[in-house]
C-alpha cells in the first residue's frame, strides 16, 4: 500500500536502478557493491535469468514508458495476458482471468479485444494492456519507470488513475 517515487534528472540513472533491481541490467553494467535485498534475498548475486524466475513478473513487475518494447507485435493481446498468468500461477489457459484484468484497467469489450494485435490500440489502451501484464501475478513490488512519457495528457491521467487505484 506504499508509493515510494525516484526523481531525478535524465541521465541521473533511474533506469538503471530498475534494471539493476529486477536482474535487467545490460551485459555490459555491473553491480560493483552494496546489496538488494528482497525477502531475504540477495539480488545483487543473481546472474542468470534462470535466477529470476518467480521473482520477476510474480513478486516484483515494471511498468516500462513505451508499451511497444514490452508487447510482442505478432501475438494477441490476451494471449500475452495470459500467458504471464499460466506461468507463474500454474494455471490453465482457461482458469487465466485475462478478460477481468482488461476490465480491471478500463478496457472496454474485453471479450471482444481480447484477440485484438497491439497495433489496433491506442498508445494509451497499449499502456493499459502491459499494466495489466504487470498486474497479472499480484506482485509485491510494481515498478513504473515513466508509464506516461509517450502518452497524450488524457490517457496520461487515465493511466495514473488506474495506477493510484490499484492495491
């Protein structure tokens, strides 16, 4: 229930924070010192995305600015919802609840945009759609890295809306 906000300049290294903290950093970033630690755990020592599994997405998601790098283009975007919610819930592709998600972050007709492509939605409603990705597995830990920098001031405001509603 507590919002903990990261301001800086650009350049300031935000990003790279989040990346360091969900075990994205690039191959050429390193963590020189110091801990993170998250249920008694360590971050800081994962290396291997094998390492992440069950924590990243389940315990801890982001909210990355452009919903075009986190969508695949070619897959529908109910079946992106759902397959978050096969993975870490262990469920069938019927029990996934990808439709009340789509509902949860003000989808109209989610039955019928669930076999809809990223590119027949708005900025906006893309950004609704890697929301509820993130939202999927009910994670600790909700990362937004500038979830309305590409958007207009409209669905800025919905998108924060849904983000301040969200428990």
């Amino acid at each position: 229930g507590e919002t903990l906000a990261i301001v800086g300049e650009s350049g300031s290294g935000k990003s790279v924070l989040i990346k360091s903290f969900t075990g994205m950093l690039e191959s050429n970033g390193i963590i020189s010192g110091g801990e993170i630690l998250f249920e008694g755990e360590d971050l800081s020592k994962k290396t291997k995305n094998k390492e992440w599994e069950g924590i990243r997405g389940a315990k801890i998601a982001t909210v990355f600015q452009d919903p075009m790098t986190s969508l695949n283009p070619v897959r529908t975007i109910g079946s992106q919802i759902a397959e978050v919610i096969i993975k870490h819930q262990k469920v069938s592709k019927k029990e996934a609840k990808a439709i009340d998600l789509m509902k949860r972050v003000g989808i109209n007709d989610p039955e019928k945009r669930f076999g809809d492509y990223p590119h027949q939605y708005s900025g906006g409603m893309r950004q609704r759609i890697v929301i509820a990705i993130a939202l999927a597995c009910r994670p600790k830990i909700l990362i937004c890295d500038e979830p309305t920098a590409s958007l207009d001031y409209e669905n800025a405001e919905i998108i924060m809306e849904i983000l301040q509603t969200i428990s």
